[in-house]
C-alpha cells in the first residue's frame, strides 16, 4: 500500500466500527519531517487534529526514533498497515496514538481516551518486483549506504565493489527511484534523498530477507573462562559485530550475545579461535558479505553494527546503537 492507500483503508476499517468524518490535508512545507499530513477527525462529537507519521510495518528498531518524534510532535499519531501486537503494547505504555489499517485504534488525549484492537489483520501486499530489496540488491544497497559516493560511479565498478553480477545494479537503482529513496540530479548523478530512511528500510528488509541466509552456525569457547576480547581475530578474514563491536566502538556495553562475520571455514573458525560448535553457544557466525575496505578495524562497518544493535530489541543495546550513530555515522553524512 501507498500513504494514501494506507490512510483510506485505515480509515474505511475504523468507520465500520466508529462513526467518523475525516479530512486529510498534505503536510505543510514547515511541518516536521517526520509528518506525512495532517488528519482532522470528526470523533464521537467531537473534532480532533493530529499531526500523522505513516508507515507500511513498524518494527522495534524504529520504535526510539517514534517515541521522539512524539514527543517533540503536538497532537501525534501513527498510521500503520499492521503493527506486532508487542510493539502495539510498546506504543500504549508510551501513550503514541496509532491506528492499523483494519481500524484497530489507540487514542488518548485530553477529550478522548479510546481502545479498540479486535479486528483481523489485513492480509498484506508484498512490495513486487523491487530488486533494492531482495537478497542481492540488499547487498547493493548496503554499499550504498556505507559510502553514497559509490551510487555515481560506472555500474561495471558498482558491480565490482559489492560482488554482484552486472544486471542487478540498473535494476537496483531504478527499485530505489521507483520508491523515493534516491533522487536523480542529472543524468547520470544521483542521491540518497532520506539516509536515515532508507537505513531504517534496510534494516527491516535485511533482518527478514539477507540475514537468515548468512548464518553459519553458533559456536562455544572451549575455555570458558577466556575472555571474548582476548581471541585474536585474523585480519580481514574475521571481525566483530553486534555487541562486541559495540562496545569496541564505545566502552559502555558488556556483551551478552557474541556475533562475529566472517569469510573462514568452520574447520579454520575451530583452529584459529579455539571454539567449537554448539546449538546453544555464545557466539553467532555469519557470513561476510561486504567488501572488506569497509571494515572498521576489528569490526564491522559500523553502519552494520548499528543495525545489530538496532534488531537486538534490548534497550541497553539500542542506547549504544544510537550513540554510535550520533558519533560515527551522523558526522560522515
């Protein structure tokens, strides 16, 4: 679904339930860029306006940047097609008004404390024939936004870069134009129009689509009482993600899950860091799947720890992921 298509729906699905009169008005220039429009609504006798942020999913890792926007934004509510039923709870304790695409609404303001959330979910549309986000293109895409710079380079060199055939790249590009995430400047120039959104984007798209398939196996210390920082990585072969890399990067997290991405066998992971594999093991293993000039040290680019951190839905993880944004991703853009 579209914006408009999202806000119909929603809208349509709440009336059956609740009378309501609604009027939708675009968001004005000097509005906050969070907001997509703003919805007057004619609500059990009594008119209301909010300021709306829309989206198609909400995942937990977008739920900080919400809870801010909330509270930096008067009147605020939330038009999602569908919202997990956890984050919804989320929302609540955080008193963010919502409404879901098959009329499930939460509202609570000074004239109208409202509840409803017993309807069916609405059967969802699955985003058709964007290569930006399948497994490849989320590759592409990742280079993107490591350095934008590379988008405006000849695609043989794009293609090169981030170890994907040709093809993909014209079709890759034209997926993120088709949904506004680039902007074309010139004929062959282009920008990333909201790097924030497309990162929040591919986080989403890359927890659910690309991560699964680069998941080796987990692995356990043989000496349980070495600690994860004293193993020696092999460089360029192996580095940290997650939590390990986040408390590289910024001293103030005691990992609990051990992530590491790497290029290695399982015979060679065994040899050179003394750990075997186990189905309840500390460490995760994934496989590398970026160009290694981009690693950071003895870690993982840090745009891919933020995200780590981000998916974790831990709220200590989630403080740390926002610090290394602010100090190491924020300050390059």
């Amino acid at each position: 679904m579209i914006e408009k298509e999202i806000i119909e729906t929603s809208l349509v699905s709440l009336n059956k339930e609740i009378p309501v009169i609604w009027n939708w008005n675009n968001k004005d220039i000097k509005s906050h860029k969070a907001i997509d429009g703003i919805l007057n609504l004619a609500l059990k006798n009594r008119k209301i306006s909010f300021n709306v942020e829309i989206k198609k999913n909400l995942k937990s890792h977008q739920l900080l940047a919400v809870i801010q926007n909330k509270q930096n934004i008067n009147d605020f509510l939330l038009i999602v097609e569908k919202i997990d039923p956890k984050i919804k709870k989320e929302l609540r304790e955080n008193h963010i008004n919502y409404l879901e695409s098959n009329g499930n609404i939460y509202i609570e303001n000074e004239n109208i404390y409202l509840l409803l959330d017993n309807n069916k979910t609405i059967k969802q549309k699955r985003e058709s024939n964007n290569r930006a986000f399948t497994k490849t293109g989320l590759k592409v895409v990742f280079h993107f936004l490591l350095n934008p710079e590379i988008i405006n380079l000849p695609q043989r060199e794009i293609a090169e870069i981030t170890n994907v055939a040709l093809g993909n790249i014209p079709q890759v590009i034209s997926g993120l134009l088709d949904n506004n995430y680039l902007l074309k400047e010139n004929k062959n120039t282009y920008s990333i129009v909201d790097y924030q959104q497309l990162l929040n984007k591919w986080i989403s798209e890359y927890e659910q689509t690309l991560r699964p398939t680069l998941f080796k196996q987990r692995f356990k210390q043989a000496d349980q009482n070495q600690k994860w920082n004293e193993i020696s990585l092999y460089k360029d072969q192996t580095v940290w993600g997650g939590e390990p890399a986040g408390d590289i990067l910024t001293h103030h997290l005691r990992p609990e899950k051990l992530t590491l991405y790497t290029k290695e066998t399982t015979n060679e992971l065994i040899r050179n860091y003394k750990i075997f594999p186990h189905t309840e093991g500390e460490i995760w293993v994934y496989s590398i799947f970026w160009n290694i000039r981009y690693n950071y040290d003895i870690t993982a680019p840090v745009i891919l720890v933020y995200s780590d951190l981000m998916l974790t839905n831990d709220k200590r993880c989630i403080e740390i992921a926002n610090i290394i944004f602010n100090e190491h991703i924020q300050p390059n853009l």
